[in-house]
C-alpha cells in the first residue's frame, strides 16, 4: 500500500467487472478470503487517498478440482500383426482446459501429445498381449485416464530353402525361400562370435518368393 493511500476497498465475487466501493476496516496490505470452491473468480482491489478513490485493480483466479471428462482410448486394430498401431483419444475439461495426452504400454511411457494431438502411432511392440493406457491433464493438474488391452500377433517365420554354406572373400553369399507376399525381408549375417558383420533387406514377390545376394 503507498503512503498516501487511507484507505482499501476489496471484493471478491464472479463478475469480471465489479467496482469495490466498501473500505476495510483497516488499512492492510493483504487479505485472506478463506476457502474458494470450484469455479472462476475476481479479486477487484482500489486505493484511496485524499484526491479520492483510484483505478480497480483486478485479478481472476481459475480454482479446478475436476478432472477432464471420462473417455475411451481406442486403436486402429486391437489384436493385429502391424507391431506400431495407432492410438487414438479425445476429451475436454471445461474450467481450465487441456494440457495434453500421456501414453502408456505396460506401465512404459511411449509418448506424448499436445491438447489438440488426439492420436499416436505406437512404437513397434513384441508380439504378445499388451496393455494400453492414456492419460489424460488438464491445466491444473488435474488427469483421467482409459485403459484398454490390444494384442500383436506374430508374423509367419520366413522360410529358407537355400543358402551358401561356404564362400571365400570374394564369393558371394546366396540365401534364398519363402513367406508372406509382398513382405520385407531383413537379412543379418554374423561370425562365430554373434558379432553382426553384415546386414541386408529383400523382398518378396507376390508369390512370397524371396533371395538376397550379398
């Protein structure tokens, strides 16, 4: 409070655009309201002095306890061989608004969004059941969540009909069979210590038939 201020008026209430004209009782430079319930308030404060009252000074106060809106997390595919579905999630909190989106795969954080993201694609995940769950926050720290279960299933072994057994330095290797139509092949060759010298991908063709050459 400056010097030459007497006295304080203050009101606290829901309206933007209150004018306080009751003084305190006394001239402090606070106040304590007590408890507020959820909503939006206005704090107005005033000063006066010998020239009279001056400008209102106002401040809001977003009080939220509640948490954003319940919802459903659902994937594109919730028992699929694609190892990186996609989630998608949607909600909103009317008093503070949204934060963003937190993603889970078995108690593993794998992501995160904005308020105004509402999917994401997962990273590759083992094949197997796994658990999804999304977090939703608002502003004010406030969160509710969605859990559902989603499954990958393997894909089919590829199948080698053929391979080099033996070549020398400047020979090439040959490896050869089958599996899905038109699936990527990657081919790893390592020594006899399990150390990965080489690393190579193919493809098949529509009949599944696949080969790799070095």
């Amino acid at each position: 409070v400056p010097d030459d201020v007497t006295d304080v008026a203050t009101v606290l209430d829901h309206k933007p655009d209150t004018i306080p004209s009751k003084q305190e009782d006394t001239l402090t430079n606070g106040k304590s309201f007590g408890f507020l319930e959820e909503g939006t308030w206005y704090i107005h404060v005033r000063f006066r002095n010998n020239k009279g009252w001056g400008a209102v000074g106002k401040y809001a106060i977003h009080i939220d306890t509640t948490a954003p809106l319940s919802f459903d997390a659902t994937l594109d595919s919730e028992a699929s061989d694609n190892p990186s579905p996609i989630a998608s999630f949607s909600t909103a909190d009317s008093l503070s608004g949204m934060s963003g989106y937190q993603v889970y795969v078995d108690k593993e954080k794998v992501g995160e969004t904005g308020a105004t993201t509402t999917s994401l694609a997962l990273p590759a995940q083992d094949p197997g059941k796994h658990t999804l769950r999304v977090r939703a926050s608002d502003n004010s720290g406030n969160s509710t969540e969605s859990t559902i279960q989603f499954e990958i299933i393997p894909l089919e072994k590829p199948i080698v009909n053929f391979y080099t057994e033996t070549i020398s330095s400047s020979e090439t290797f040959f490896v050869s069979g089958t599996t899905m139509s038109e699936s990527s092949i990657i081919v790893k060759i390592k020594n006899s210590k399990g150390d990965e010298i080489y690393k190579g991908v193919t493809r098949a063709d529509r009949g599944g038939k696949w080969e790799f050459r070095t």
